[in-house]
C-alpha cells in the first residue's frame, strides 16, 4: 500500500512558481494538500509562498483575492513579512489606479508586525503620484520623518511629479534643498531634470545641468540624458552642437535615428547616407526604429518610391518591417487622399508577412471616411446597386435625391459640421421623432429614415430648440473640471458634466461643452458622462466624448479600449477611477522643508 506524499511548503512553493494562471494559482493556493489524511489541521505556509501568490494576483490585477491573501497573511503570526513584499502591493494598487487601497496598506503594515522605513514610504508617494492622489500626497509628507530621513529616491519621486505637472521652477527648488540637506543627486535626479528642461526647450540650462552632473557630483551621463539633449538641440535648430554631443557617448541608434529625423525636416536628406554609413564603422547597425525614421521623413516629403525603397532595404539587411513602418506609409497616402494606393498597400501588407493592426485599419477607414460619417456612406453604399438596377429612370432618380438630403443632413449633425441651413432645427426634429439607431432593436430603422422629409423634420424642431437650450444651459452651469485619463495629466485638463437627465442632448451638450472648455483656455473637448443600466453595473460610467476645432478625441478613448471618431467617440471607465480625474480646486504644494 503505498503511502501519500504530503505538500510541503516548499513544494507548494515550487507548484506556485510554475503555475502561469493566476486563477489556477489561487485554488492551489488555497487547498494546497487535497489528499492530506488531517484536513482539521492547518497547512503552515511559508513566507516564500505568500510572497508567490501576492505577486501573481497583484500582476494580474486581482484586488479582491489579494485583499483575502493580505487578510490571512495579517493572522498568519508565525510569519513576518518583509518591507518589499508591501512596497509591491502598493505598486499593484497603484496600476489598478487604487489610491486609497494603497494608502490603506501601507497604514495596515504594523498590523502585520512590520516595520515602515522611507523605503515603503517611498513606494507609496510614487503610488499616490501615479495615481493622480495630489491631496493625499500632501498629507502623507507631513508624516515623513516618523519613518526616517528623506533620500534620495524621496526627492526624485517629487521632482519628477513636479516635472509632470510642468511646475518647473519648483523640481528646480526641491533640487537645491537636496543638495543643500547633503543628499546626494543620482542619474534619475539629473535624467528627471534635464528631460524636463529640454522638453521646455531650455537648452542652455540643460547642457549647464549636464557639465554640472559630471563635474560637481561626479554623476556619469547616461545615453538616455544624451538622447534627450540631442532631441532638444535639434528642435531647436542646432544641429551642429547636436553632431558634436554626439561624438561624447557611446554609438547608440536612437540618438542616430533622432539626428536622420533632424537632418529629413532641415531638407538635409543628401546627408542621411554618410549618417547611415558612420553607424556601420562604429559598429551600431541601423534597426527597426532608424528605419522607420527613414520612411517617416520620406513620407513627409511625400517621397513613397524612396519610402517603398526603404522597406526593401530592411528586408536585404535581414530587418522585417512592423506594422509601424506600414502604417506611415498608409497613413501618407491617405492623407494625400491617394485611396487608390493606400488600400492596395493595406490588402497587400499580410503577403508582405505584416498583418495589419487595429491603428491600420483606423488609418484605412478614416482616411475613407474623412469628413463622412456613417450615415452617409452606409446610404451610398446601399444604394449603388439600387441606381444600376433603376437604369437611369428620372422618378427613382429624383427619389434617390430627396433620401441623400435627408442623410447629408444626419451627417452634419453626426459630425459636428453644421454647415446645412437650419442643421441643428434638423436635429432637434430628429431627436423629438425618438427613432431607435440600433438596428438590433429596430429592424425597421432604415426604412424609417427613408420615410423622413427633410422640410418637415426642420418645422418640427423649430418648435423645440428653445426649451432644449434651456436644458442645456442649466447643464453646463453645472460643469467641473477634470484631468483627462488622470494621473500625469498626459492628455490635458476639459470640461465634464453629468448626463444622466439629459439623455436626448448628450451630443449638443457635449459640442456646447468643448465650446466652454476651449474658452476657459482648457482643452477644447466635452465629456459627457453618465450611467449605463443595460450594463447592469451601477459602477460603470460611460464617458462620451465631443471636441472643437482640430481636436482629436480618439487619442483619449482608444487608451481606455473605447473609439469612435475624431469629434466623438466614447468608453467605459469605473465611476472610482472618474473620481481621481476631477480636479479638486485647493491643489497642493509639496515640500520638505
């Protein structure tokens, strides 16, 4: 009779380390030893196998488990944890943009008969400045000394939220206050700062910073910090004094690709081979990035033989162009409205061994669509046939153009035009009709748009435009300021209301909104936010979307895994995570004085 091998801690371990399904790797976890002869006894687990498990729910963004592995950990009295082991739940938290849990745990670590120095005090100032968490930030700096003496990494993390916010004059001061504390700066304090110069321009400063770094502190230079000097240096026209920084760092190709980009938009392209060549003897081969550079500025000068030229180049060097490279490609032929080329380049990318990616076929339908929207060119493309088949007979004919104007006008609207006479009493018409777009629930949708009369869906709306102006005016007084995607404040501050009573007049809303915004010198873009009950998820919102102007609200969706177009378009996002995105008006100044 042979006897069962009882799980050890090491060996859950081991099973723990090897298991890529965090789901999986939970349930193990939890009934480690399923064929034990004493379930009545509790498995003693070891500090290694808390630290596994944490770190796989926590990568894989399963909070809720984590909380329960935390719960347990804090009763589990044998073991005491680790300082790393809290700096990295609060990482976690801080991905899943979960200020507060953060905050939560680091306050909990006692709990856990651990100990808080400025390293886990450290990891949850940089966790709040991911997230957005300005307020809490200030009030955990007031509790900085109870944990120990700030260092270096506590002045870079400010530093470099100052840098974000664009608050320059103040990472510059909290710089002076390190060195004059006799901390001692590091490449990420000198990296941080000279990004933040030469993203401003200040080239000058910059260069003094870098002289400075070496010669006073004795902190080496990295490629990096080079790279963004070089990038400065040309965007302010000095190449030269960009060639020559060059020659004091090591042969990199991103400073090579930034220098061919320079020499492209200064009409130096003659340049570029001697460029290429001195890579080779340097022993830095061009990659994907260099070459896409080359396609790029061919692409600006609308140069597609050489740009084509270049694909087969990186072929012959053993370099296989990405979807980047054929995305620029597209990208200029459409733009030049080459459709013709464009979509044979597309249909032809997967033989070239590149399939085509979400970003290629928003290039390709926004470049057949540019100023059309699918109003439009669904009715087009329904009614091709239907004009072959009428053979030219003057009634259907005639019909055919009373059901366009009908459509060019829901175009107009649709896409935030207005250039139709009366557009918005049009649109106002067709919002009081109540008509269902979505095709799913009203089978019918087409042939009532076909019924519609343009005249008289006008006269209709005449009558409403008031009172819904009404409405929308007492909407947008009610409109608060948010950071778009929050945190570092990448996409801009706009205007947002809540939409939830204003069902029908989202879209005039939200364009009326952009209006505001761009006026009060925010970004000229309107969101529109309100709850979705055919979600069933009470914490969900939907956040729609409209911008003025050139502004372009893909750029913000897309990130969130929604889209829609340039002027509209929309996604879902946790009504925890649109907190963190208003602006509170008492904002914060951090220091350590």
């Amino acid at each position: 009779m042979s006897t069962v091998k009882k799980v050890t801690s090491f060996k859950l371990a081991s099973l723990l380390r090897r298991e890529n399904d965090p789901s999986a790797a939970i349930k193990l976890f939890r009934n480690p030893d399923p064929e034990s002869t004493n379930p009545q006894k509790p498995f003693r687990y070891s500090l290694l196998c808390y630290d596994l498990i944490i770190t796989k729910l926590g990568s894989s963004k399963m909070f809720d488990e984590l909380d329960q592995i935390l719960l347990q950990l804090k009763s589990d009295t044998r073991i005491v944890p680790t300082e790393i082991i809290f700096c990295n739940v609060v990482k976690y938290f801080a991905r899943g943009r979960l200020p507060t849990r953060a905050l939560h745990v680091f306050d909990e670590m006692p709990q856990y008969r651990c100990q808080r120095t400025i390293k886990s005090f450290n990891s949850l100032l940089n966790a709040l400045l991911k997230c957005g968490a300005f307020d809490e930030m200030k009030k955990v700096l007031t509790r900085v000394d109870e944990y120990g003496e700030p260092d270096a990494c506590t002045y870079n993390i400010l530093i470099n939220g100052f840098s974000q916010s664009g608050r320059f004059d103040e990472a510059l001061k909290l710089f002076d206050e390190m060195v004059k504390k006799k901390v001692k700066p590091t490449g990420v304090t000198f990296g941080t700062i000279i990004r933040m110069l030469c993203n401003d321009l200040k080239v000058n400063e910059a260069l003094k910073m870098k002289h400075d770094m070496l010669k006073v502190y004795g902190v080496f230079p990295t490629v990096h910090i080079y790279a963004s000097l070089i990038k400065a240096l040309c965007q302010v026209g000095e190449l030269g004094l960009a060639f020559k920084l060059k020659d004091e760092v090591k042969a990199d190709s991103a400073i090579y690709s930034t220098l061919i980009s320079s020499l492209i938009k200064a009409g130096r392209s003659d340049e570029v081979s001697g460029i290429l060549e001195e890579m080779r003897e340097k022993g830095c081969e061009p990659d994907t990035v260099t070459y896409n550079v080359l396609i790029n500025g061919f692409c600006l000068e609308n140069d597609f033989e050489s740009a084509y030229k270049v694909l087969d180049d990186m072929v012959e060097k053993g370099l296989k162009p990405d979807v980047i490279s054929y995305n620029m490609i597209l990208g200029a032929l459409f733009r030049i409205q080459n459709w013709k080329e464009g979509a044979y380049l597309f249909e032809d990318m997967p033989r070239r061994g590149c399939v085509p990616d979400v970003l290629s076929y928003r290039i390709v339908f926004d470049g057949l669509c540019e100023g059309r929207s699918g109003a439009t060119i669904a009715f087009d493309y329904f009614t091709q046939k239907l004009k072959e088949e009428s053979r030219g007979n003057c009634r259907e004919m005639d019909e055919f153009k009373r059901m366009r104007r009908v459509f060019e006008y829901i175009e107009d609207a649709d896409i935030w035009k207005w250039n139709l006479p009366e557009s918005k009493a049009f649109n106002s018409g067709i919002i009081d009709l109540g008509i269902e777009y979505n095709f799913n629930q009203n089978s019918s949708l087409f042939q009532q748009l076909l019924s519609l009369d343009h005249d008289t869906v006008i006269n209709r709306g005449r009558e409403s435009l008031s009172r819904k102006h009404k409405l929308i005016q007492e909407a947008l007084e009610q409109s608060y300021e948010i950071v778009l995607g929050g945190g570092a404040e990448e996409f801009g501050r706009c205007l947002a209301v809540n939409g939830d009573e204003i069902a029908e007049l989202r879209s005039e809303l939200g364009n009326q909104l952009a209006d505001k915004s761009k006026n009060l010198k925010l970004r000229g873009v309107g969101a529109v936010v309100y709850r979705v009950p055919e979600l069933g998820d009470e914490t969900k919102l939907k956040i729609s979307l409209r911008s003025v102007e050139e502004e372009d609200t893909t750029v913000v969706s897309q990130r969130f895994g929604g889209g829609g177009h340039k002027k509209a378009s929309s996604f879902l996002l946790s009504s925890t995570e649109f907190e963190q995105w208003k602006v509170k008006r008492n904002s914060c100044s951090y220091t350590l004085n």
